[in-house]
C-alpha cells in the first residue's frame, strides 16, 4: 500500500477568495470522488500532506461556496516544477495530523524562554497557532522575522491576534 491514499491528476486554476474575489490563488480542485470518502462533516477544512507533481505539501482542501473544495498551491510548486495555471499535474495526498503546527525554530526559541507565553500558547487552538506560524514564515530576512516573532510574543501573552496587535499600534 502506497504511503498516500488518494491521488488524482487536476489542471492548475487561478481561484479568487473573499467577497471581492480580489485576492487570488493558484489552486487545485478536488474531483467530486472524494467527498463521500474524505470526513468533511467533522472537519470543513481537512488537512492534508502530499505531493503535487513530486513536491512535498502540506494544506487544508478549503470549501468554496458552491460546493467545491480547493487545495492551495504554494509557489515552491512553480519554482520547483515549472508548472503554472492551465497545466496538469498529479496530486497525492492522505489525511494529516488536524493539530499539526509546522512552529520555526525562532518561534520556538522564543516560546521556550518565556513561560507565560508558553502557556498561553498551549491554550490556542491549532489554528490560531498556524496563524502566528505563517506570520513568522513569510518573513524575508532575520530581521522581519525577529520582528515577527517579538510581535507573535506580544498577541500570544495578551491573548489577541495580529491583527487586533497592529491595531493597538496605529
């Protein structure tokens, strides 16, 4: 048996999010198989791990209003392969963890030296923690992302997010 459980070959579409549709992503749509297999019910926003065309992801198939689930390509995916809007690559995937947080190293550090944020981190939901996480990665330089972590530090101990953080700051 294959390390992965479900597979299928997709095209690469450009899906706009939000209610402006402003935003937008390159995505995979899930073939409409995998609905009565995958559990949806219990969780809206599975996590998967996988591959697409070869390269390691790991990501949430997300519902689109009109009944279709998407899986969001990161651009290691171009970088990597070449492969843009319109081509076709294969997908395998298999359920993941659903509390699995990828926390950097930096992050960690951090939470490790201060025991309040510790334990105010423990109490976060896995999403909440995946919030603070991709803040922390998306960073550029070590620079941005000490800022970004001194910044995570600060929500974590009050109890806000981010957003509510650059808010109090404005």
């Amino acid at each position: 048996m294959s390390y992965f459980t479900h597979d299928f070959v997709g095209e690469i579409a450009l899906h706009g999010v939000g209610k402006s549709r402003i935003i937008t992503y390159k995505v995979l749509f899930m073939p409409p198989r995998f609905e009565t297999e995958l559990p949806f019910k219990t969780y809206p926003r599975l996590r998967v791990e996988g591959e697409i065309a070869d390269v390691p992801v790991r990501g949430a198939w997300m519902p689109v209003g009109d009944g279709r689930r998407y899986f969001i390509l990161s651009p290691d995916i171009k970088a990597n392969t070449g492969l843009d809007v319109g081509d076709e690559v294969e997908m395998r995937f298999r359920i993941d963890d659903q509390d699995y947080v990828n926390v950097p190293a930096a992050l960690t550090a951090a939470l490790n030296s201060d025991d309040t944020a510790s334990a105010q981190w423990d109490k976060l939901t896995a999403g909440k923690k995946r919030m603070f996480t991709n803040h922390v990665f998306s960073a550029k330089t070590a620079s941005t992302e000490q800022r970004r972590v001194d910044e995570a530090m600060v929500a974590i101990i009050d109890g806000i997010t981010l957003r509510d953080l650059h808010r109090r700051r404005r």
